[in-house]
C-alpha cells in the first residue's frame, strides 16, 4: 500500500498492470459480499413456459429512454431462454419474499415448482410477473452483451406494475438475507 500522494510520481504503466494477475476467485467471492444488494427475480417465458432466477445483479442504467440492465449466468436455464425470446422481466422483492428468493436461487424445497398457480401474472411482454413485488418491470431485451460467465441484458422497458403499499425491501448481504435498518439500529 502506499499514500495517494506519493502514488502520482510513481504510477505503474498500464500494460504491466495489465499483465498482472487479477483477484482469485475465493477472494472476489469473499469481497462481493460486502457489496449488499436488491434481490430480484429476473423471469421469461418462451411462450409455452416461465423459466426465472434469483438475481442481485440488476442495476437502472437510463432514464431516457427507459432501459435497466441484468447480469445473467451463461450457463442457467434462465440465460438460454431470455436470448431466445428476448422477453425479460426484472420482479424487485420485498422482505418477506425471501422463501422465493432462495428458490429461484436454486435451493430449498420446491425448486421444480417455482411459478405457483395465482402468484404470477403478465403485462406486456408475456414475461411473468410476480403480483405483489415492489416494483415489476417488463422488457424486451435490446441488446446483449457477452462478458466472460455471465451476459448483461438491457432490457428497454415497456410497462411497470408498482405495489401501493410500502413492504420493507429484500436485500442480500453477508451471504444472508436481510432488509434496511433505520440508521443507529443494528441488523438482526
Ligand atoms: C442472492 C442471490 C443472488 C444471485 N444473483 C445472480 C445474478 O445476479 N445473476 C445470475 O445469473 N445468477 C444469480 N444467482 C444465481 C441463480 O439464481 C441460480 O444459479 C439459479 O439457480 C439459476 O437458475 P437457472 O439455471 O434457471 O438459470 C443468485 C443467487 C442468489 C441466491
């Protein structure tokens, strides 16, 4: 480590650092989870059938025109189906969503069955849309970018469904789920 100050006279040339080792990939795990984040689940459908996942990975990238952006596991159901149809919907949870969270996510019981009957409506696009999310989001998907594991999907979003209630957000962090606290309280 060195001071800021001292740094700027001696600043490594970018092809060294270039050819220079990146992080592990145990030690990028470890640090992402720092980074706390929305838990959504991203969903399409080839028409016949919904196929979704549980995704922290999803940020707003324009307000003009409207467009968000998902990060999609190249190697899941989900990403071959959402490259297909370009259907894309991105469901923001609530708190107390976090069982479906962790199923979309792969895990616990239920896995198979994850669209339950008079859970899931559409809007636009006929990707499914979970009734009471925060906020739905329904996208076609404009363009599609290959990074390594994972594709960034922009989805240009076509309508939005928006919860009138106000329901504590479902957020990841420190490998666990959990919500916000008014600042001075702790998390549970
Ligand atoms: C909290 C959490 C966040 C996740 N975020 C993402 C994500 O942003 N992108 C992604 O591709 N997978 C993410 N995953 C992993 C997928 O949800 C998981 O691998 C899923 O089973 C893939 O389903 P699929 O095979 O139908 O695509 C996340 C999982 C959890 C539990």
């Amino acid at each position: 480590m060195m001071a800021l100050e001292a740094a700027a006279a001696a600043l490594p040339p970018l092809q060294a650092l270039r050819r220079a080792a990146c992080l592990p990939p145990g030690d990028f795990r470890m640090a992402m989870r720092r980074l706390a984040g929305a838990v959504c689940i991203v969903g399409t459908t080839d028409g016949q059938r919904p196929t979704g996942l549980t995704a922290t990975a999803v940020t707003a990238l324009s307000a003009e025109p409207a467009r968000l952006l998902a990060c999609i596991n190249l190697k899941g159901s989900t990403f071959r189906s959402i490259a297909d149809s370009r259907r894309m919907s991105v469901n923001l949870l609530a708190l107390h969503h976090s069982d479906l969270a962790t199923r979309f996510g792969g895990a616990g019981p239920g896995a198979g069955e994850l669209f339950e009957p008079g859970r899931w409506d559409t809007l636009t696009t006929g990707a499914p849309i979970l009734r009471d999310a925060l906020v739905s989001f329904d996208c076609v998907v404009d363009e599609m970018m290959v990074a390594h594991s994972h594709a960034v999907m922009i989805g240009e979003i076509k309508s939005v469904q928006m919860h009138p209630g106000r329901h504590a957000p479902l957020l990841y962090a420190d490998g666990r789920y959990t919500t916000l606290h008014p600042q001075g309280e702790t998390t549970p």
